[in-house]
C-alpha cells in the first residue's frame, strides 16, 4: 500500500505572492537558466553538482537544496519545445530559498533542461516571449526525432544511447527518488497527469489545481490514446508497465520499476475553442499534409543535421497515426482536431528552418531558394488557418508555471510509491 505522508505547506499559501518575475525571464535562455539556478540555490543554502554533459557539451546542472529525508527530482525540459517547465525549477527553487519549512520536508534535486541543446534551438522564439503567438512558436519550432529524447529511452541495463539519458537514468537509480516529478507542456488544450501508480488523492488534486488557476482539465489528451494509456480518472492516467523484455524504458517506466512514485503533470501553453474533428477526417488532414511536405522533406538526409533526423521522424509519426486515424472506431474528440493541424504545423516549421541552413551553406542554388520560400509561405498559410479553426488563447506564463508548482508540489507528498505489481 502507498504511504502518504504529512502534507507539505500547500501551494496556494507559498504561491499567495506573485511568482518574482526575474524567475520567469530566466527562464527564456539555457545560459541564463544556469546563472539563476547557480543564484537561487546558493540563496536557499543548497549547492550545484554536475550531473552530466550533453551531447553538445553543455554541464547538466543540477541544483541540490534541503536537508529533509523524503529525496524529490523534479526534471524541466524533457522536451525542448517545453520551456514552461525550466520556469517552473526556478520558481520553485526561488520558493525554496524563501521557505526554510520546504527545505526541512525534504531534499529537491533541480534539473532545468535535460535536453539543454534542444532547449537552445528552440531560443529562436523563447529568448524573444515565453508566450509567443503562433507563427513565432511554430517558426522557431524545434523537437528532435524519438531516437533523440532523451526521456523516452532509458536504459534497463548497459549503458544509454544519449549522454542526456545517461544522467537521468543514473539520477534515478543513483538517488531512488521517493517522487519523480517530469515537467511537460502541450500546446493546447487542458491541463492533465500521467503517473506510475494509481493514488487516491490524484484526482482532486488535479482538479483543485485546475480550478484555482482557472485552466481546464483535458478530457481526452492525443497521447492517451495513441500511447495506450490507462484512464484512471477524468484527467488522470497511469502509463503501461514495459513488455518484459523491453529493453529501453521511458523515464515513469523506469521510475515504477525503482519504486520511484513518478508523476507527469502536463500543462497547456494555449487553450483554444471548442469542437471536434472525426478521427477518419482527422486522417484525411494529415494525408493531405504528408503530401504538400513531401517535395520539400525529400531535401532532408538522415543524420545530416537534427533537423532533418526530426523531420524525417516526424513524416513518419504523421503516417503512422494517419493510418491509426483512418480505421479507428474512436468518437471524435477536441485533441483529434488539435493534432490534425498541429503535428502538420510542427512538422512544416522544423522542415523551413531546415532549408533555410542549407540554403545558406549553398546560396546561389535557385531552386533550393525557391523551396525556400515555397515552404515558409506554405508554413505562414497553415498558421492561419490553425489560428482561423482553433483560435489559440495563451495562457500566461505565471499562470502555467503556478499551476505546474501546484501540481508538483502536491505530487511531492505521495510517495514512496507503492510497490510494483
């Protein structure tokens, strides 16, 4: 059975000041991320530790602050395209340093950016507003191919395919967290929660923490679906266990199999209208998509550039849940339509920024120029539309980033987690 220990302080009491903006803006670059971190961490007693080096050579710090029993990581960033999260490790190292009872509950390991190279890419829109409107979000848009996130693929034995994979499998095994607390961020829609275990008080505190901050609660996000989820509770999933014999694991997974209580708490960086989209029309968009990118991904050479490696893989995610789409017996639902112009959207803006570097290695190619410019139109028309269809309204930063805090705070009073069945 689990154990659920004393609460801590709860967030609405630590969070009853504004989060200090200088813990926001920090956030927008890796380097400056790092300084603050470097400051917070000192201010809050704590010390850094090298945890790791990325695979372009950037130190993986990790802030270390606390004295408590009760061992909490919380990773930002497993995702590049996710910054909300590296906002959320400063605030909540900045309310460590303000809150000498948080550092007695326990002791918080503080990782920004466990992928810092994806996350610097990707400062082509955060250095300018962690709030972008769509074109910006889209045109400096950068996630790279599964093979390369870090998070996806950790090790059950031997050593891993990435550095990045290679410091959080040694995080998890090394420290056996009582809670692992990996922070994501959708594009749009609602806010929601993948865990390890099934705890009784995930509902409400989901629930709670979307009502005091006034984001929705995502009823039926894409990825449950498509990774098989199990439904526990509106808003609530647990992700499957491995196949035994599966040799790489993703990061909850690994955290179950350690009896680590892992908790995802995913919040939205957009919310948008209501509607729907069939699952076979759904398809028929994505078709139509794969399509019009051909021409211009056909430039793309595996293992040239992580651009290309991204887009290829993306290509490959839009075929396969196209195919998913066109024979699924499932109602429509608001991520369907989500998906069917966003993954496209992802897709098209990595692929301009990807014959935009070649067209500056090979400048006098006209053809490639005019392929250039094709697909940066062909991006801008399909934003909006996107814009027209889904009507994004961002959710302020502050707003994302408290109730994140919130919800990682309340993930840090369940554990350890029950064991493995």
């Amino acid at each position: 059975m689990p154990h659920f220990p004393a609460p801590l302080p709860h967030a609405e009491r630590l969070l009853n000041g504004p989060t200090p903006d200088e813990d926001l803006a920090a956030s927008r670059t890796v380097a400056a991320a790092r300084r603050h971190l470097a400051y917070l961490t000192a201010r809050a007693g704590g010390h850094l530790t090298e945890a790791g080096t990325s695979r372009g050579g950037r130190t993986l710090e990790l802030g270390v602050i606390g004295n408590g029993q009760r061992q909490i990581l919380v990773i930002g960033g497993p995702h590049p395209n996710e910054p909300v999260g590296a906002a959320t490790v400063l605030s909540l190292a900045g309310l460590l340093a303000r809150d000498p009872a948080l550092r007695e509950t326990a002791t918080w390991h503080l990782l920004p950016f466990l992928d810092p190279d994806g996350a610097a890419r990707n400062e082509l829109w955060t250095a300018a507003s962690l709030s972008p409107d769509f074109t910006s979000y889209h045109r400096g848009f950068f996630r790279p191919a599964r093979a390369q996130q870090p998070e996806m693929a950790l090790p059950r034995s031997g050593p891993a395919d990435l550095p990045e994979t290679e410091t959080l499998a040694a995080l998890l095994t090394g420290l056996r967290p009582d809670v692992m607390c990996s922070l994501h961020n959708a594009d749009l829609g609602g806010t929601f929660l993948l865990t390890s275990h099934p705890a009784p008080a995930l509902p409400a505190l989901l629930h709670e923490a979307a009502a005091r901050h006034k984001v929705p609660v995502e009823p039926a996000p894409a990825d449950a679906a498509l990774d098989e989820w199990e439904r526990l509770d509106d808003g609530v999933y647990r992700m499957p266990p491995p196949a035994p014999t599966a040799r790489r694991l993703h990061s909850v997974q690994l955290a179950r199999e350690l009896g680590t209580f892992a908790l995802l708490p995913e919040v939205p960086a957009w919310t948008g209208t209501s509607g729907t989209l069939t699952p076979q029309d759904a398809a028929a968009r994505l078709e139509e998509a794969c399509t019009a990118l051909k021409p211009y991904a056909d430039r793309c050479t595996p293992g040239t550039s992580p651009y290309a490696d991204a887009v290829l893989d993306t290509l490959n995610v839009l075929h396969a849940i196209r195919t998913a789409w066109s024979r699924s017996p499932a109602p429509a639902t608001g991520s369907t339509r989500d998906c069917a112009h966003l993954l496209p959207l992802r897709t098209a803006g990595m692929l301009a920024q990807e014959l935009s570097h070649q067209h500056r290695i090979h400048p006098r190619d006209a053809e490639l120029a005019a392929d250039v410019r094709e697909m940066h139109s062909l991006l801008q028309t399909w934003c909006d539309e996107a814009e027209q269809i889904l009507r994004p309204r961002p959710v302020p930063l502050r707003t994302a980033v408290a109730l994140q805090l919130d919800l990682a705070l309340g993930a840090a009073t369940l554990g350890p987690a029950p064991a493995t069945t």
